[in-house]
C-alpha cells in the first residue's frame, strides 16, 4: 500500500492522478524475456474537517477494494501476448 499525501491538490487533480497510475498499471512490463501485465488497484479519499487520519486512510482502502471487486477480482500477474 502507497499513501501519498497531497496537500493542496483538489478533488480534479486527485481524480486525473488516479487515473494516470491505472494507466501505467495496464501498461506491460517487460523482463529479459517476456512481457507481463501487472494490475493494480487505487483508492482515493479527500480528507474532511473533523475526520481523523485514520478515517480518511479507511476511506481511500474502502474505495480501492470496490474498484479492486468492480474488476471481477483482484488482477493477478499474468503474462502479455507478445
């Protein structure tokens, strides 16, 4: 689990940053001699006035593990058509 912490990055900004890094999750690897699709999941949360760090590291996990079974079920490493 990465937690990066981005202050003064908006709701937008968040948004479009999720996005880029499933885009670089879907794109193949490559080893000496082959090439493999390695997955990921991302969940993001926007901290509240009033919640605690905990909180708001509960809703960004919440939110990962939705999208994680939207999928169908967790990616697993497997190896790209060449």
């Amino acid at each position: 689990m990465i937690v990066p912490m981005l202050p003064g990055v908006g709701p937008e900004a968040l948004e479009a940053l999720a996005n880029r890094l499933r885009q670089v999750f879907d794109e193949p690897v490559s080893s000496h001699c082959n090439r493999h699709l390695v997955g990921g999941s991302v969940g993001t949360a926007m901290i509240q006035i009033g919640s605690s760090f905990e909180e708001t590291l509960a809703a960004a996990d919440t939110a990962m593990f939705i999208e994680k079974h939207a999928k169908g079920a967790a990616r697993s490493v497997r190896t790209a058509a060449s």
